[in-house]
C-alpha cells in the first residue's frame, strides 16, 4: 500500500479528489515539506541532512506525480 493510499484510507478521500488537490495545491505542499525538513534538520543538528533532503525529494516527487497521472505515483525503485 502506497502512501497516498494510506493517507486517503486515513481521511476518507476518493483517489480523484486526491489527485485534484495534488494538482491544485502541490506547491503548498512541496513548501510543508520543506519546512518540516528544516525543523527535523535543525532539531538532528543536521546529523540526518542527506538522508532527509533524500525523502523530501521524493515526497515531492510522488506528490507530482500522483497530480499528474491521477493514480498512485511510484517512486524511482517501483518494479
């Protein structure tokens, strides 16, 4: 199970409304994510840096991709 599917099973949300809110809001999105991987990076003293900048990106990575194909995004390592 993807996370946007887990996510939607969470907050009850049809796969079409999750892709409409990706498209229309995935630059909100991309700025929350960038903020909370500043907090972490700061709070780990930037200890976790690579390892955080690496899961951020392809959060936004999956975020666009789900905005843009309207289904679940697989990430790079997706068979």
């Amino acid at each position: 199970m993807s996370f946007m599917d887990s996510l939607k099973g969470k907050i009850g949300m049809s796969k079409d409304k999750a892709a409409g809110l990706a498209r229309q809001h995935g630059d909100k999105i991309g700025q929350g994510l960038d903020k909370a991987a500043h907090t972490v990076d700061s709070k780990t003293g930037g200890k976790y840096s690579s390892q955080i900048n690496s899961g951020v990106g392809k959060a936004k990575d999956a975020v666009k991709g789900y905005g843009e194909k309207g289904q679940d995004a697989k990430g790079p390592d997706a068979g």
